[in-house]
C-alpha cells in the first residue's frame, strides 16, 4: 500500500476511535457544564478533600463509615485532579493500620458499618498496588460472606436500606482491586434481595419492612449503592435489567419530590420536613452516573435535576468545606416524629463524603 493510503488509513481509524470514544460517554452533558464562580466539581471537591483530610484520628476501633465513604472518595478525586501531593497526604493516614499494634484497631465487629472499611485500602491498593493494602481489604470483602444465609446472601444483611451502599461498595470495591466477578456477584445477589423486600410502589424504600418512611439519607444509601454497582455490572449480568429496573423506578420517583430549588426532604414525601443535604447530594450523584453512563431513555431531565441538586447544594457549604444541614446518623423508629425532629449538624461526614461523590462524578 501507497504511504498516502497508509496515512489516510491511520488519520481515519483514529477518527473512527475518537468517534467511539465520545459515543461510549466521554461527552459531557451541556447540564454538566458552565458552572457560577466557586461552584466547579473539581473546586468543590478539593475543598471538601482538604477538609476531612485532618479528620481521621485513631481513638476507637476502625473508622466511621461516613468517613470511610468520604476518605476512599477524597483518594479518587486526588488521583482524578492529578494531586498527587493530596494523594499522598490521604494515603499516610493510613500508615497507623499498617502496624501490629494499628492493627488492632481495625474492627473486626460482623456489622456493615464496620467492615465497609475495606473500602479505604482496597482504593489505595488500586492506586499503588501495594499488596499490603490489598490483603487487608481483601480479607475485609470476604469475611462478609463467611457465614452466608442459606439464600446466599451475606451474614450481615439486616434488610436497612443503608446497608445496600455498605455492601455493595465494599464488594464492588473488591472486584476493582481483584477483577474476580465473585464480588460483583455477590453485589447484585444482595442489592436484588434488598430490591424485593424494601422497595415500595413508588419506587421509594422505607428505613425497613416495619418502619414505613421514606428516609431520605436512607433513600441516599440504595440510590448510591445502586449506581455504584450498575457502574461496573456486564450489561450481560444475569442481575442487571432488575437492578436497573429499580434504580430507573427510584430516579422517576425522586423527579417529583425535588423542590424548586433543588433540594430534597428530610422525609422525601413530607415538604413541610427540613430540606437535608446528605439526601440532596446522594440522590444527586445517582441521576449524574445515570446521566453519563446512558441509563436513562431520556437523559434530559435528571441531567436538569441533577444540575439544580449540584447548585442547591453550593448554599450549604461553607468557605472552608463543611456542609451544613446535614442529618445526625438516625436509627430506625415508628414514630414519625422521630425523623421530622431529628438535629442537623454541620460539616458532619455524612454529608461531607456525597458532596465528594457528586464532585469526582462531575469530573469522570
């Protein structure tokens, strides 16, 4: 072949790769762009990265879940922005674990908000493949599932909608790390047996099968936990069109319950409820990876939502990074009272970590 047919032919298959790569999702939407002064993911999210980072002090055994979440999503966004002197800062902390006697001080308690902490070193072996940071993970995924129910689900399960986010992305963190569909199996067994049980009519979830709220940190959890998975599930998965079927079913509810200026409720169905923004930012991040990774037939409105979410959420948040209006961790209760009175903190991790979800998912 002539050198100018060779040419022509490399000039066109790079054409044609470019073409398919802005086809596959890396095309942002026009809802995810031009944002107010202060208010850009990548911003926001160094703010809020900084801010925890001072957080993580050992003083009782493992770490609390909420910081857990927002510490291995602070590691993404560092290694997403290219900081690589943040990165390094969010890895040290974890030097303490790394010690016989920082060893003890992982939790070895079977309960989903404690092992979820396989989550941190499963993101830092990710990012250094360091074997030490694996091993811990590793062993904190499959001692998940060493006692299995006899559906196969994991010992743990407790049939709380938070645990469809503590679950799942300890497993999905698992098989990132590994690549073993082990973990992704176990995912989606879990978050279908959770989908059967806890999801309502409406597409909403109540706190548990005795507690008939609609939650809204807990709604937050499944929204997050369900894009988290379908994120890295084989669209061949034997689980995926049920799973898909409830998040789609969840996002079309959660459209309607979203204030004018973008904010949910602290009881998503009750208005006259406090507007709460760990609920705001979860349900947020789920419409924005539903968003980018084309799970919606028509993507338009949860991009428009999930823009008004990301805004909304700029009013709570302060020049040096804490979310305000944030709902203390909350217990199950019948008594609906309970959650319309629950306190607000601020700069509470259970806020903190969805703001850096949001923003690292702006940014992919």
């Amino acid at each position: 072949m002539k050198p100018a047919k060779l040419a022509a032919l490399a000039i066109g298959l790079l054409l044609a790769n470019l073409g398919c790569r802005t086809v596959t999702g890396t095309r942002q939407h026009p809802a995810f762009t031009n944002w107010p002064p202060g208010a850009s993911p990548r911003e926001v999210g160094y703010k809020l990265a900084t801010n925890m980072l001072p957080r993580w002090i050992i003083t009782r055994p493992s770490v609390h879940y909420a910081e857990d979440s927002a510490w291995m999503t602070a590691l993404k966004f560092a290694a997403k922005i290219r900081d690589e002197e943040l990165k390094a800062a969010l890895i040290r902390r974890f030097d303490p674990f790394l010690t016989p006697e920082g060893r003890k001080n992982i939790s070895m308690t079977r309960h989903v908000d404690h092992t979820i902490f396989g989550i941190v070193p499963l993101e830092i072996y990710i990012q250094t493949k360091d074997p030490r940071y694996l091993e811990i993970g590793k062993m904190l995924a499959d001692r998940q599932w060493e006692f299995p129910t006899p559906e196969g689900l994991s010992g743990e399960t407790r049939f709380w909608i938070d645990d469809m986010y503590m679950i799942t992305i300890l497993q999905v963190q698992a098989y990132r790390a590994t690549g073993d569909m082990v973990y992704l199996d176990r995912a989606a067994l879990e978050m279908e047996a959770y989908l059967d049980k806890l999801q309502r009519p409406n597409g909403l979830f109540y706190h548990g099968p005795d507690y008939p709220f609609f939650w809204g940190r807990g709604n937050g959890w499944v929204a997050g936990g369900m894009a988290e998975l379908l994120s890295e599930l084989p669209k061949n998965h034997p689980r995926r069109a049920r799973i898909l079927e409830g998040y789609r079913k969840m996002m079309a509810a959660l459209l309607k319950y979203q204030d004018a200026d973008g904010m949910w409720h602290q009881l998503i169905d009750h208005p006259e409820s406090y507007k709460e923004t760990s609920s705001t930012a979860m349900f947020t991040f789920a419409m924005i990876k539903g968003v980018k990774h084309g799970w919606f037939k028509d993507p338009t409105p949860y991009a428009q939502a999930a823009r008004k979410g990301w805004l909304a959420l700029q009013k709570y948040i302060d020049a040096d990074g804490n979310v305000d209006q944030v709902c203390i961790g909350t217990g199950q209760n019948k008594d609906i009272n309970y959650y319309l009175t629950r306190p607000t903190r601020k700069g509470d991790p259970h806020g903190q970590a969805p703001v850096l979800w949001c923003a690292l998912a702006l940014l992919e």
